[in-house]
C-alpha cells in the first residue's frame, strides 16, 4: 500500500480530508518547498504572471524559498516592504521640503558652534534669494514669451483678415 493509500484509509476507501486534515497531511507536505498557500498569494502569482512575468516567478521563487527555509509569508512580507517604503518616503520628503521652508535652517540647525551656525544661516539667507531672484527671473521669461507669442498670432491673424478681405482678380 502507497503513502497516500495509507493517509487516504486504504485503496478502496472513499473517506474525505476535512479542512485541518487536508493542511497537516504528511504526504502533502513532504513536496520540497511547499508551504500553505494564501488566497493572497495566488491572486498576486497570477497577476504577477499575467501583468508582468518576471514579477510572477520572484513571487514562486520567494514562495519556494519560504517553504524551505520559513519566513514571513507573501502579504507579511508585501506589508513590510511597503511600511519600509513610506517611512522611507517620509523621511526624504520631511528632510527635501524642510530644509528651505523651516526659515532656511536645516534640522538639527545648531552645531554648538556659533560661529559656524551664523555663517550657515546667512548662507541658506543668500541661496534663498537668490532662488527667488531666478523664479522671479523665470516668471518674466515666462511673460515674455508669452507676450511675443500673443503678438505673432495677431500679425498672422491680421495678414489672414488682409488677404481674405482683399478683391481677388
């Protein structure tokens, strides 16, 4: 009698696997890196494979690899990487806006140093104006080229109107 005719009750037997038998069976999980799947983890397989193929197989290896060697299952995991991802998102962004909006003073502005901490605030003063000077800069290019725009169309639309207006012989 075969491993799965034992479990099973025999090879006549019609018995059926209820669900905490069918999970704890040896013969199931006897195949090399296997583990319990997820509805989870086989919707993200799927799409993985379907959207973009290379996603799909990371997801089989890492499932392979956490039946062998345990781990995190692949929502825990998908969990944990996007918590890692947004506080790390989080600090970038606290640190690039802060830094000119806190009155030009970086976090943690002083260094005990006073002479450095007011030569450090004078030059963040002057990179401030001058970073105001270019978008004021920026703004009057913009008018310009704009002006310059608004005034080529009137020409091509006045010789339009010209020459529409003009008998033709």
């Amino acid at each position: 009698m075969s491993t799965a005719q034992s479990t099973a009750g025999g090879a006549d037997s019609a018995r059926e696997f209820g669900p905490s038998e069918w999970a704890s069976a040896t013969w199931r999980r006897r195949g090399r890196g296997w583990s319990r799947w997820t509805p989870f983890e086989l919707v993200a397989i799927i799409l993985g494979l379907v959207v973009f193929w290379p996603i799909g197989v990371a997801m089989l290896v890492y499932k392979f690899w956490q039946g062998r060697h345990g781990g995190d299952d692949l929502q825990a995991f998908a969990a944990g990487g996007w918590r890692e991802a947004r506080r790390a998102w989080r600090a970038s962004r606290a640190y690039s806006c802060g830094a000119w909006r806190q009155g030009g003073a970086f976090y943690g502005s002083s260094t005990g140093n006073s002479a450095f901490d007011e030569w450090k605030a004078a030059e963040l003063d002057r990179l401030e104006a001058e970073r105001r000077k270019l978008e004021e800069a920026h703004r009057e290019f913009a008018e310009f080229v704009d002006n310059l725009r608004k005034s080529k169309d009137r020409e091509e639309f006045e010789r339009f109107m010209n020459t529409r207006n003009q008998p033709h012989t």
